[in-house]
C-alpha cells in the first residue's frame, strides 16, 4: 500500500513520469513469494493507461483552476461588454446635469454606491466638489474608477444645488481589460468630442507621448466673452492684445496609460450636456 502512494504522488507532482518504478528482476527474486506477488498486482493496477488518466485528471485541475473568474462586487461600477460608443454614452448619461440639480440628482445617476458615500445619509452631502470614486480597479475587466465634477461650485446659500458655468465638465477616469478596447474608447470618444464644436487643428495636439501617457489635447475654436463672471475661472478668459476683448478658448483632455501592473486607464473630459462655449455672456 505504501508503494502504491508513493507511485501515484510521484505521478502527479512531476507530469513526466508514464510508467511507474519496478524493482530489477533480480531482486524480486530474492523477495519473499508474498511480496513478489503485491509488487506484481501493483505493477498491473498502474499501466500507463492509468497513469495517462491520472495525469489528464490533474491537467484539468489545474487548467479549471487557472480559468475562474474573480467575481464583479457589488460596489464596483464594471461596464463590461459594453462596446465603445455605449460607454461614450455612459460618459454622456454622468454628464446631463443642470443648474441647481442637487447632489442627490446626481448620485442617483450611479448604480453602486463610491467609496465614502453613505446611501442611508445622503442629505448630509452639498453640491460643491461632488467627486464619486470607486475602490474597486478589476483586472480582465472595463469599469469607471472616477468621476470628478470639476469648474463648478453650489448656489450659496442653498448649497444643496449645484452652480454651473459656461467652462464646467466632467473628468472619469475609465479602465479597460486591454490595450485594444482603451483605445477604441479613446477613439470614440474624440470622435464624440469634435462633434461638437469647430476643432482648432493647429493648437490640437492628437495622442502625443508624455511621461509614458498618451495625451491628447483638443483646442475649440475660441469666441469673445461678454461677462466672466459666466465663468466659474474668470483667468480661463483671455485677453486679447490688440483689440483687448476677452475671449474663451475651449479645451479638453484626453489621456491614455498602460501600466502593467496598474492596468489600462482612460481620463476624458466631457462638457456638461453636450454644451461647448461659441460665445454669448
């Protein structure tokens, strides 16, 4: 019986083995009848067509093993199987935000909880700075990591509603299972974005390396400001020198990583509602 176990451990554990160890003959002669007679039961109960079978069986062990997928939780905002242009629209769904929506009309918009909101409470959170977060980076899946609210303030004294200005926007931050699927986002979405305005060719900039980043920077058609006060930066108007006129210059960012250790990330900007400054105010 000992034998038995040691045959089969030593089967499994190196893979190569296709035939179990028999004694010289010379030996077993030697051995009492008894003996000689396990050891030739044994040798009988392992051909190698056992063996074969042992060794398939824990080749599919491991490989059933290798193939499991960790489990989405629950707080995670995972967007998989979702093609490029459907997650242009997610980032266009977070964005549709009107003056004097509460933090709550925002929040609703999520369908998990971020990290550090409580759902039970949510009264106790005012619409300045609404920056969503998720803990959650799934490898081998697509997702949001971030969404931040960025050049947009509250209604004082009603801090509850948020104040939006002609240069508002909204940064996420996506991450994608592979290079291929980031950048067919990343396509889609500058697609998406010089949709909507008149594109300054010269001042835009397309995918251009920068500290181990892809950085795209896309310049809009630049129009005179009648009030900065619309503005929630009154130094994002400029100045013109000759004719000393301010005027806005609109402009978002878009930025690719791959990290191997910290995955595939995707950081756009998008203007609120679909809305790009071309003048008035």
């Amino acid at each position: 019986m000992k034998k038995t176990i040691a045959v089969i451990l030593a089967v499994v554990m190196t893979l190569g083995i296709v035939s179990c160890s028999k004694e010289p003959e010379r030996k077993r002669k030697k051995d009492s009848g008894s003996k000689t007679k396990r050891t030739e039961e044994t040798d009988e109960d392992f051909t190698e067509e056992t063996i074969e079978d042992i060794l398939e069986t824990t080749r599919k062990k491991k490989t059933d093993k290798t193939d499991e997928t960790v489990p989405v939780p629950e707080d995670a905002y995972c967007l998989d199987g979702k093609t490029p242009e459907e997650i242009v629209e997610v980032g266009r769904y977070l964005a549709d935000v009107n003056d004097g929506d509460t933090f709550i009309d925002i929040y609703k918009k999520l369908p998990t909880a971020p990290s550090g909101i409580d759902p039970d409470n949510l009264e106790k959170y005012d619409a300045y700075g609404i920056n969503f977060l998720w803990s959650f980076t799934l490898k081998d899946h697509t997702g949001i990591k971030e969404v931040l609210f960025q050049k947009n303030s509250y209604q004082y004294p009603e801090v509850e509603k948020i104040k939006l200005y002609e240069n508002s926007y909204v940064q996420i931050t996506f991450y994608f299972a592979n290079e291929e699927e980031c950048f067919a986002a990343e396509e889609a979405f500058y697609n998406y974005l010089i949709s909507l305005g008149e594109l300054n060719a010269e001042k835009s900039t397309r995918r251009e390396e920068i500290s181990s980043t892809l950085t795209s920077n896309l310049v809009f058609k630049s129009y005179p400001v009648e009030n900065s006060s619309a503005f929630a930066d009154g130094n994002d108007c400029k100045i013109d020198k000759e004719t000393y006129e301010q005027y806005f210059e609109p402009h978002y960012v878009m930025i690719m990583q791959n990290s191997k250790s910290a995955g595939n990330y995707l950081t756009v900007q998008i203007p609120i509602a679909d809305h790009i400054y071309k003048g008035g105010k």
